[in-house]
C-alpha cells in the first residue's frame, strides 16, 4: 500500500553503519572538569540577591526561620535558593516568589508610580539561623 507513504524515499533510506573501531571509542566514559565556583558564585549573587526587605511583619517572621530579600525581577527559586546558600552557608527549606505590582501614588496635583520589585521569602531547616541578613 505505497499511497498511504507520504515521503517514500525517505523510507528506502538505511541507518549509517558504526564501524566497531569507533563504537569501542564512545564506551570511555567522559570525565568534564567541575566549573568554577567563585566566578559562577559571584555573578549568581550579583545578579539574584539585591538587598534583605526590612519591614515590620519580615522581621516578625525571622523567628520562624523565615527571611525576606528584594531579588531580580528575571529570578526564580531555584536561582535565589543557590545563591542563599552560597552567601550565607545555610540550608534552605522552602522558598516562596511574590510579585509587588508598581502603583500610583499622588501628592497634591502630581502624580507618580512607586516602582514594583519581586521578593522572596526563604525558609531555612530548623535551627539555622542568618545572622546578617537583618
């Protein structure tokens, strides 16, 4: 039933032969050399964490092993847990991303806009602690 073949001459193509010279050659498993930490680490940091969000209720659930950072707009968990962990040599449990919407503000006749930021709210294993953070 050739009608119902819509490329024929790609089915009359044949697989390639692996000559067994090469095939020996693909079973050495391949070593790669870890990247560099301190370079990868850096610009992690720079990049993710932009300063702790030092407010009233942030502070209040720092006794629940929970912290707060203002973080890139482009970060997501797994970013900002990394680089929690490699600043402060904790272990993080949890962490939850919010989104604060810019909005209008006015003073009289003029107007302006309170610029949106993205936070994050981390939570570290019991009993860890991070000291500088606020």
């Amino acid at each position: 039933m050739a009608f119902f073949k819509k490329n024929p001459k790609k089915d009359e193509k044949k697989p390639k032969k692996v000559s067994a010279v090469k095939a020996e050659a693909d079973t050495t498993p391949v070593v790669r050399e870890p990247k560099a930490k301190s370079a990868d680490f850096g610009r992690l940091v720079l990049g993710v964490l932009i300063s702790p969000h030092v407010t009233e209720k942030a502070t209040l659930s720092n006794s629940m092993n929970t912290y707060v950072f203002k973080v890139a707009k482009t970060a997501n968990k797994l970013e900002v847990k990394k680089a929690i962990e490699g600043k402060y040599g904790v272990n993080v449990r949890r962490v939850n991303m919010l989104n604060t919407k810019p909005r209008q503000v006015r003073l009289g006749r003029t107007t302006g806009v309170v610029p949106g930021y993205k936070k994050a709210m981390v939570t570290l294993i019991h009993g860890e602690k991070i000291e500088g953070a606020v």
